[in-house]
C-alpha cells in the first residue's frame, strides 16, 4: 500500500479525502492491511474505538441495535469507506457494528499512529473537523428531508443509494442492486414495514419501473425511480 493507491482508493465525500501526499505516506506506511471473510464483523458495537479501518475493497454492512432493541442499517460501505471514525476520534464506544457481506481488505490504523501522524503533519486536524462538520451537516440534512417524504419516495431514495454505479449512473437502462436483500432488511435499511415495502415494490414492478426475480431488486427504469424520489 502507498500514496497513491490509497489516494485513489479513497472516495471523494471520505473523511481523509483532503488529505495531502505525504499525509497519505504516513498512514500507508504505519497502517496493517487486515482481510475479513463474510459473515465477520469488522467492528462491533460497544467495543472500544481503538482503530480506524479504511475499506480497500468489498462490501460491508453497517448496522446498530437501538434501545428498544431493533436493529438498524445505516449503510453499506464499500471501496474507499471509512469506519469506525466517531469512537476513533472521540475516544468513546463503537456506535454501530459494520459486518463484511462480501470478502473484505481493510486498511487499519491505531489511535497513538493517528496521534502521531497529526502532530507531525500542521493543518491535518483541521481539514478532520471540517470534515466531521460537512459530513455532520449532510447527515442533518438526510435526516430532516427522510422525515417529509411519504414512504413511497423513501424507499425510492433509498434504492438508489444502493444502486450499482451509485447517483453517478446513467438514467435508462437496467440497473442493479449492490447487494440481494431481504424486503425485512430493506424495511430495516429504509425505516419502512415490510408490508410497506412488499406493497410499494409490487406497484413498481406492476408500473414496469423495477422488476423483481430470486429475491433481488432491479431498477428497470431509473429515471422514473429519480422522480419518485424527488417527489413530496
């Protein structure tokens, strides 16, 4: 691992994407490069955040169980993802468990590493802050648009945040899923009953906008999905 293959690793909204060359050089060179079969946790919730992971290749899923003992998806990282930053920085307990679905390389850092590379590089926990602060706004802002729509442009927003490609796709065509859910997982994943989501994809496929077959979802018309989505 060097600079320049973790710089193009790295995604453009990840937390050390402005990081320069030579800070880059240094969590190359003081990270270990761990591998994760499926089925194997990466984090867990409630442990102590000791390490900063750095996802090189795969697919993750990121998930935590709430106090009335639900479970939550949060995400699915993938190529470039960084984990477990909020207890690595703050020094306080993982706030979500995050489990590899496919087989997964990850780049890991310890703390007194970390500590070490901000010291040595001015500027560095400033462009970290910032970071935290746009991701923090962003976060806000998901939160607060999720909330007004109704489920049917829920679960559309959500679909294409796991499309393949990603929003950078190109509107026709078919496209599909990153991954095979389950309609319980996705309901965990989207906030929604699977009744609600049983009921909305069946309307979708109906109206030929996606098409369902062996338990995977694809998106037969994405650009009607857009509309959806963006709709109140």
């Amino acid at each position: 691992m060097d600079a320049a293959t973790l710089a193009e690793t790295l995604t453009a909204s990840s937390l050390l994407a402005g990081c320069a060359p030579e800070e880059l050089a240094d969590i190359a060179a003081r990270g270990t490069v761990r591998s994760f079969k499926p089925g194997t946790a990466i984090i867990l919730q409630g442990d102590p955040g000791d390490t900063l992971w750095i996802m090189l290749k795969g697919l993750a899923r990121v998930s935590m169980v709430a106090a009335n003992g639900r479970e939550i998806v949060l995400d699915y990282a993938e190529r470039g993802a960084v984990l477990g930053e909020i207890a690595f920085l703050d020094g306080g307990e993982r706030t979500a468990s995050v489990e590899a679905i496919e087989p997964v390389e990850a780049l890991g850092l310890t703390r007194a590493a970390f500590s070490e590379i901000v010291g040595k590089h001015q500027g560095l926990a400033m462009r970290l802050l910032q970071a935290m602060a746009r991701r923090l706004r962003q976060n806000n802002t998901v939160i607060e648009a999720d909330r007004a729509y109704t489920s049917g442009p829920r679960l559309a927003r959500f679909l294409l945040r796991l499309m393949m490609g990603g929003e950078g796709s190109e509107a026709g065509g078919e496209a599909r899923l990153k991954i095979a859910l389950s309609q319980g997982e996705l309901g965990n994943f989207a906030g929604m009953s699977r009744e609600q989501i049983n009921r909305q994809l069946s309307a979708w496929a109906d109206g030929g906008i996606v098409a369902l077959k062996g338990g995977r979802v694809t998106v037969l018309d994405r650009e009607a999905l857009v509309d959806i989505a963006e709709a109140w």
